[in-house]
C-alpha cells in the first residue's frame, strides 16, 4: 500500500492512498465533526456536510466534505480556520432547525459555541424526529449485514428510511445494526426481558447458558448459521462467557 504524507493543522501525518482525509485525522487524534460518516460503509458521507476542512494543494484552496476526500502526496489540510468554521455554523444551524429534537446536533453545534439557530424550525422537523436522512442506517443494512430490511422511502425533505410499505418486514432479523449505527439516535429500538421491537416487529431473544442475559434476536442467529454454516450451540453462551 502506499503511504502519502499530509499535513493536517501543521502536523505530518502518514495515511495510504485514497484513505479519507476525515479517517485519517481520526487516525491521529484530530477532532473533525462528522456526522453522516460510518467507517464500515464505504458508500457513507458526503451529505451532511459538518466535515468540511480547508484543502490545500498546488496552490489553490477548495473547501472539501473530509469523509471523502482522498488523502494525496504534498495535501496539506486545515481543519477549524475562520473561514470552515463559518460555514459549518451555517451548516450547524440549518441542522439545528431541520433535527431541533437531536441531541447529538446540538452537542456538536455546541462545540463551536452555537446554542442557537438563525432559522425557523423545519415544518417537517416534528415527523422527522432525529432523523437527518443520511442513510446510514439503509446502507449498513445492505452492505454491513446484508440483508436489505430497510431503505430509504419518499423524496427531498420527506425522506426517511423504513420498511415497505412501513410494514413489519420479513427480512429483517432484529439485529439492530442501523439502530447502533445511526449518527443521531433516531432509530427506536426497545429491549424489553427476552424480547426485541425493532422497525414495529418483535423478536425473541436468545439468553445467555450462563448469566441468563437475552442478547441476540432468535432470528439474527438463524440468519447467521444460514450464511455462515456457524454451529447454533456457538450462540448459547454471550459473548462475555465464551
Ligand atoms: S435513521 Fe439515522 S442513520 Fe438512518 S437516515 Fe436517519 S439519521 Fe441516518
Ligand atoms: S460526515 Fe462528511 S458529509 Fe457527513
């Protein structure tokens, strides 16, 4: 693999061709906000716009999405000049105003010392809840999991991930990968004793042989001994107590 060296706020740090600018400062400890972003997903990012950094190169400066934005030889990136950290207040405050219910946004926004919105509350904000239509959540699901449960539905600022027709689905198996993934909290998952509701369907959980603790939906397993051959009795006991 090729190694490039970048400088990122002063600092050289050595990433591999075509590694993301944002991966790589993440890499190295260096704060870049992100939101849309999922290191597992390759298609992710480019939508919510908060990575933005200043790249220079050859001469010229573009003001670029960090989560994919290839590192090259000679790149040299500021990430929190005046000029990134104005337009990602504006960037923040449409946030704000489109998700005002997600915490996560507001703690961001807070970072750069933003409590306040400049623009009036969404009109679709409270059917939305968190939810920013980033699709992450649709992408893990087909490309992490491989399963296809759940994709994006309706067009422009109605659009939100969910199930066919918003029914319970057949190809879902309760294993809660988008609701672990999503940026904003938006997914509701509730684990209740031994059961699961997920995308408004219930599963059983499998407990652990040892402490007794549900934790793997019954229909997760099922699907991994399917496409993996794993052995079933691998499940009987968590994690914690294999
Ligand atoms: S539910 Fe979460 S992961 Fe899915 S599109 Fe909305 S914000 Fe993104
Ligand atoms: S994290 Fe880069 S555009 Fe959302």
């Amino acid at each position: 693999m090729e190694k490039i060296a970048v400088t990122i706020n002063g600092r050289i740090c050595e990433g591999i061709r075509d590694q993301s600018v944002l991966s790589l400062a993440m890499e190295n400890g260096i704060y870049i906000p992100a939101l849309c972003y999922h290191p597992e997903v390759a298609s992710s990012g480019g939508s919510c716009r908060v990575c933005l950094v200043e790249a220079h190169q050859g001469g010229s400066m573009r003001i670029v999405t960090s989560c994919n934005y290839p590192v090259r030889e000679g790149l040299e990136i500021k990430t929190d000049t005046e000029l990134v950290k104005k337009i990602r207040k504006g960037i923040l405050e449409l946030l704000m105003a489109r998700v005002p219910d997600s915490d996560v946004i507001r703690e961001m926004a807070a970072k750069d010392g933003i409590t306040e919105t400049r623009f009036f509350k969404d009109e679709e904000a409270d059917s939305r809840g968190k939810c920013i239509a980033c699709s992450v959540c649709t992408l893990v699901c087909e490309e992490v999991v491989g399963v296809c449960a759940i994709s994006m539905l309706n067009r422009s600022r109605e659009k939100s991930p969910g199930t066919p027709y918003h029914k319970a689905s057949n190809a879902c198996i309760g294993c809660g990968a988008c609701a672990y993934a999503c940026p904003t909290g938006a997914i509701s998952m509730v684990d209740t004793g031994d059961k699961r509701i997920i995308w408004d369907k219930e599963f059983r959980m499998v407990k652990c042989s040892v402490c007794g603790a549900p934790y793997i939906p019954e229909a997760q397993v099922d699907w991994i001994v399917k496409t993996t051959g794993k052995d079933r009795s691998f499940f009987d006991k968590c994690p914690s107590h294999r």
